[in-house]
C-alpha cells in the first residue's frame, strides 16, 4: 500500500509541474530534464509513470481537459439558470484564470500549433473543443437561440480568441471586452 501512494504522489508531482512548465512555456519549450528537476524524480520515475515526453503531454492535456471544463461549467453555473447569463458568466472563468496568473494562451491551442496533426495532443484537443461546443450548443438551445449552432461557435470563438489575445496583450480588458460581446451576441440571437 504504501508503494502505491509513493507512486501516486510522484505521478502526481511529475504531472504538476510539467503541467505548470507546458502552460507558461509552451510544449516544445519545455524538456523532460526540466520536468524531472522541477518535480524532484528520477528520470526513472518519471518514466515508470509516462513512457515518452507524449505520454506525459498527453495526461496533461487530458487533466487540464476536465479542470478547464469544470472551471467553464461552474462560473457558468454561478450565473445563474437562465442559459442566456451561463452564456456570458462563463466568462468569468478566463477572468479568474487571468487575475491568478495572467495568460499564457490557451493549453490546446497551443497543442493543435506544436503537435503533429495525428498526434495524441491533436486528438485530445480537438475533443475537448468538440465537447465545449456540444455544452455551448445546448446552452443556445435552451436560451431560445434563433440559431443555436451559430450562436454557439460565437461564444466559443470569443473564448478562443479571449484565451488568444489575452496571451498577446496580456490585458484583463480584453477578455472583459469578449465577455460584452457575449452578452451582445446572446441578446441578438436570443431577441423575443
């Protein structure tokens, strides 16, 4: 037993801080020597845990996958349960991210940019942004969207190029200004 939680907390140690080493630098930026000396294993922890530099990409990817998805969901939900204000409260999500750490782009953005188009990364983004727009579309349809498709790949562009042009300017107004347009796109879409 005791092995197990060894094991589970170096996993887990190795997976913190190369999830922190990817999203402030990028996946080509960061080598296994960094995530090894930033997370305190051996190279043999490291990969008894992941077997290649993809691997560990990979569980990355799919960790910040469920943590960036519940963070969407919940200020979504913190906005009440009228689907027109989850629409815009959502963005509350990139605001708080923003206010902790500033941005440093969005993690599968930059994954789609650095990774082969049949790479495991590529796949697990283009998932995740399969599932956010699947949650967005249903948000549209219950907000009574004359075109929920439409309104939805809105939404979901504004969050992308928040996450985009946060990254570059590093300005909270930018996402500030996204999240108007939001409650802009969603009164025209949803006009009685």
């Amino acid at each position: 037993m005791a092995t197990t939680v060894r094991k589970t907390q170096s996993e887990a140690r190795i997976l913190a801080s190369a999830s922190e080493l990817f999203y402030e630098n990028g996946l080509r930026g960061v080598g296994v020597d960094q995530v090894i000396a930033e997370s305190g294993v051996s190279k043999s922890t490291l990969y008894a845990h992941f077997r290649s530099k993809e691997d560990l990409v990979s569980a990355y990817l799919r960790v910040t996958d469920v943590s960036w998805t519940a963070q969407l969901h919940e200020h979504a939900a913190r906005a009440g349960d009228d689907p027109r204000e989850q629409l815009v409260g959502l963005f509350d999500a990139l605001l708080g991210a923003f206010d902790r750490h500033g941005f440093f782009g969005c993690p599968f953005i930059s994954a789609a940019v650095e990774t082969t188009l049949d790479s495991d990364a590529r796949a697990i983004t283009r998932a995740h942004v399969a599932s956010r727009h699947a949650w967005l579309l249903g948000l549209a349809t219950a907000a009574g969207a004359a075109v929920p498709e439409r309104l939805a790949r809105h939404i979901g562009l504004l969050i992308d190029g928040a996450l985009a042009g946060g990254r570059l300017e590093q300005e909270r107004s930018i996402v500030e200004a996204a999240k108007d347009a939001a409650r802009d796109a969603v009164r025209a879409a949803c006009a009685d």
